[in-house]
C-alpha cells in the first residue's frame, strides 16, 4: 500500500521526534486527572477553633485580624463569649490556619473542632433553595460528665433524620439553611446559619409552631447538656458575639 506525501510526511516527524506525537495524544487526559485531583484539594472543610485566655484576660485581635485578611476570612466569624474567642470558617486548609493560630497565641488554649457530627441543611427540605447570604450563629454548651449518657445523645443526633423527621422539618419552617453541631471532649460547638438580615428571635419559634415534637426533643435533650465553666445557674447554651475586629479592605 502506497501512502500520500501528506501521510508519509506526517510519519517521518513522529519519528523523528520520539514518537511524541502519540505520547502527546494521552496528555489531556492526565491534565484532567491532575484538575479533579486540584478541586478535590479545594473543597471547603467547616470548622471551628476556639482560642481559651486566662480568665478575666483581655484579647489582643491584631494578630487574629492579620489572619483573617492572609485567609480570607468573614470578621462576623469571629465572635467570643467572656474568655475565648470562637473562629469559624469554611476553607479547604484549616489545618494551616490552626497552626498559625496556635503559634500567634502560645500562652492560650486552642481547641479545635472538626467534622461536625450533626449536619443540616436545605436539601433536606422541600423548599430546598438556599440563600444567597448567610449569618452564621454560635453557640456552646457541654455534655454531661458521663460518658453513657454522651454516647446516647450522639445517638440520638446519628438517628434523629429518621426518628425524628419532625425536628428537621422545624428547621425548614424557620428558614434555617444550615446547622451543624460539633464536638471536643465534652464541649459542644452549634452553628445555626440563617438568611443575611434575619433574626435568630424571629425565626426559632417557627421550629415549633404546630409542631409539638420539636418541644419533646428539646426536653428530651436538656437532660444531656450544661452549662461551660463560668454560665450562670440554669444557663446552659452561651451565645458568641461578633467581636468586632477590623473589616477587610
């Protein structure tokens, strides 16, 4: 078989430079499992890291706002109640910012919470359409000091979608667009996301309004929770306010 000066032509340049004609053919595919992997690295991991001082100490932010400018974070993330300082962020490197955390404030105690244990969200609802804009909201409690009774509670939360459809469904009638409950030792940290704009006291009595089994659960709930060193007598959840550091420029 002859071939044409076109073909013949082509075949003299893959051989003369190594074949890498054909080796050049595999190439996109190896750039796109090289992309997935790159996203794969991007995916956006939520966590929290609570910075505990002395008590009655006084917090210096400066360094805490230079971090959150070097990692892009949202200042209203930043809240605190009394002694510690809560930073909660969803970025793909926490552990960076972990580290450099614990490195800025070496004389206090840095706790780190992640992979929440207990995750809502509006995918769950039947109106699944999510804000565009959030407020994020943290509160903290701890669990009892007994382990059984800890181990039921997380049980009831592994379970609660299936047992109790009926709190979820609360969520979506307040709007809620996302929850998510984390754990170190026995410290519990709750974020409650809600529209930008919206009021957390407006909202929450939606999750039980005609629905009587919200109010079951959150009784059935106190038995397992309490107060952080320092609430008051009955206080159990503590809210943790913005703490007001400079805005991003």
């Amino acid at each position: 078989m002859r071939l044409s000066k076109k073909i013949f032509k082509m075949v003299l340049i893959c051989i003369a430079i190594g074949f890498g004609c054909f080796s050049g053919c595999k190439q996109p595919a190896a750039k796109s499992n090289s992309t997935s992997s790159a996203k794969s690295e991007q995916v956006k991991r939520p966590v929290i890291v609570e910075i505990i001082g002395p008590k009655d100490s006084v917090f210096h932010s400066h360094a805490l706002n230079n971090l959150a400018k070097g990692f892009a974070l949202d200042t209203d993330d930043i809240t605190q109640w009394k002694n510690r300082i809560a930073v909660y962020v969803a970025i793909p490197n926490p552990d960076e910012l972990v580290s450099r955390i614990k490195s800025e404030y070496p004389q206090d105690t840095v706790k780190y919470f992640d992979n929440p244990f207990y995750n809502f969200n509006r995918k769950m609802c039947a109106d699944t359409i999510s804000s565009t804009k959030w407020e994020n909201i943290v509160l903290s409690a701890n669990l009892v000091n007994d382990p059984k009774l800890q181990q039921e509670y997380l049980n009831y939360h592994a379970t609660q979608f299936q047992q109790w459809p009926e709190v979820s469904k609360g969520f979506c009638n307040a709007n809620f667009q996302q929850l998510l409950v984390f754990k170190n030792g026995r410290q519990l940290m709750l974020v409650i996301s809600i529209p930008k704009g919206e009021s957390l006291d407006k909202l929450n009595p939606l999750t039980t309004k005609n629905n009587p089994r919200v109010d079951e659960w959150n009784k059935l709930m106190a038995k397992y929770q309490e107060g952080l060193p320092g609430t008051k007598p009955g206080e159990v959840w503590v809210f943790f306010k913005p703490l007001g550091i400079l805005k991003q420029k």
